[in-house]
C-alpha cells in the first residue's frame, strides 16, 4: 500500500514562506487536510503531487520523490481546486485528453469508466462551459482518476457541490479509500473533514500544528480555553464565587454589569454559573461565548504547537 511521507518540507518565494518544516505521512484511507484559507493548503498538494520541488525537506512516494518524476506522477491524480478546464471541449473529450496524457492503451474506455464513477455519464458529451460548479468538480474528479491512482490529492473538492453530489462524492471517496488507495483532500470546514476523514492534518500559517483521528482534534478544541461574557445584575457578587473554582482560570470585572470569564471546563462553569446567582440572588441577563470563530480555534493550535505541544 502506497505512502506519501512529507519530511521537514518547506517551500519559500523570495523572502515568504508558504509552507513551514511540515512533516506527516499520507497513507491508505481518507487524510482531512483543515486549515483556514492562505494556510498552505494548497501549496502542501502541489509539493505532494510533484508540481513544486521543495526548498527544504523531502517529498516521497514511497521512497520516491514525485517532482520531475514521470512514472511517479502516473501513481498520483489530482484535483486542483482553480478551474484546470477547457470550456469548449466535451466533458468525455476533456477525459480522454488526459487518458492520452497517461498513455493509456484504450483511452475512450478509461474515460468511460471514470466518467461513470462520478457519475457524469449523462452530461459527458455537453461542453464544459454549460457545466455547473459541481459538474466541473465532478469531471475535474474523472480526470484525475482515469488512469486508476493510488494516490488521489483533492484540493477543496466540495466547492460549489449541491447536497446531492456532496453525498456522492463522500461515497466514492470511501469507497476508493476502501480498496486501500491513500486520499486526501483539503478543506477550511471543520464538518466536512469530520463527516468522512479518518486521520485529520491541521495546518495554520504554513506550519502542521496538529493531527490525529478527528476525536482527538476535537478533544483539543475541548480543551482550548474559552472565553465568555457575562451580564448579570451584580457581577462583583458571583466573581468571588467563579475565582474560587479550579475550572475558571481567568476572570475580569468590567462596568455595566459584565464579568469575562476563561475556562477550559465549559460543562462545570455552566453548571457553577448559575448555582452561583440563585444562592446570592443574581439576575444573569447574558451568557456569550467571546471566541468561538473558526479563526479563534485555529490561532489557539498554533500557540499550542509554539509551547512544543503540538503534533
């Protein structure tokens, strides 16, 4: 079973780093790779695909590097996620150009074939340009796989997908992640990479910040501090109260009533909170939560990896 192992990779543009002393390993069954959008996503798929050599660090298909690597490159099928189309061809001819490009022995029956597994067999022979965002996913998705990969790099491939054809290209990932093949595929939503990866890559600013099964991601974000705002008709009343508690690690009085509060055990203060206000007679009028941004969860793992407790 193939393996794409990332070594110490790093990719740099005159004086930017797009991609930051990465090293994970890509093996059988369905990757996440999660991050906000400009992390590097996408940089890190053309590093592992061969389309950039790194400036640091190693790429390697089992053991083999992939950039300038024909025979390599004919283990791989990517999905970019820019419109890699052209319009005034047919879906099927668009499939059978890059079956040609592989050198396929009968590129109209390969074309064929990835056509049906992405079910595009009934739009196949209309011009790209009347396609849909989803469609042009789809076709972009057969291309990828004509020439039967091991390895498949999908980068935000359910952009501009309806609910129908998410669903079905969550079941031909599975399906090819059953027959042992090694997918991956980019995304900056936590459901997506939730609903179907078995290993998740966080990465953050160029840097890999965290992985593991999604059960242990979502245990970090668990466990990350969080912040809320509180209004209430005496905070000075219940802070003393909320200070004294293990699970409250900061706290702050401000005027018009409002407490900010830092805890890493939301269950046990929302359960103190108001324990609290009815002993001492409070009115709570507010309960917010102050960080609850995508963006919030993502700096929280990149401050974690910094202290040295990162993946």
């Amino acid at each position: 079973m193939s393996a794409l192992v990332l070594d110490g990779v790093s990719r740099w543009y005159g004086d930017v780093v797009a991609v930051n002393d990465v090293t994970m390993t890509v093996g059988p069954g369905v990757t996440g790779l999660l991050g906000p959008n400009g992390a590097g996503k996408t940089t890190l798929i053309a590093l592992m695909a061969g389309l950039l050599a790194p400036s640091a660090g190693t790429v390697a298909l089992d053991g083999l590097a992939p950039h300038r690597d024909t025979d390599v490159h004919r283990r791989i099928g990517l999905v970019p996620e820019r419109e890699a189309t052209y319009e005034f061809l047919t879906g099927r001819e668009f499939v059978v150009a890059n079956a040609r490009l592989q050198r396929l022995p009968d590129a109209e029956a390969a074309a064929g074939r990835a056509i049906g597994l992405v079910e595009m067999a009934p739009a196949a022979d209309r011009r790209i340009a009347t396609y849909s965002k989803g469609m042009r996913q789809r076709i972009k998705m057969a291309t990828a796989l004509v020439h039967d990969p091991e390895v498949l790099l999908l980068d935000e491939p359910f952009n501009g997908m309806d609910p129908r054809q998410r669903l079905q290209l969550t079941g031909l990932l599975r399906g090819l992640a059953d027959q042992g093949r090694a997918v991956l595929f980019s995304s900056h939503i936590l459901e997506e990479v939730e609903e179907i990866a078995e290993v998740v890559q966080v990465v953050v600013a160029g840097r890999h910040v965290a992985s593991g099964d999604f059960r242990e991601i979502r245990r970090l974000l668990t466990e990350r501090p969080h912040r809320y705002t509180i209004r209430c008709s005496d905070p000075r009343a219940v802070a003393p109260g909320l200070v004294a508690d293990p699970a409250v690690t900061g706290l702050s009085v401000e005027d018009g009533g409002v407490l900010r509060v830092e805890t890493a055990d939301v269950e046990r203060v929302a359960r103190l909170l108001p324990v609290l206000a009815r002993d001492r007679g409070v009115r709570l009028t507010e309960v917010t939560p102050g960080d609850e941004s995508l963006e919030s969860v993502f700096a929280y793992l990149v401050a974690r990896a910094g202290t040295g407790a990162g993946s």
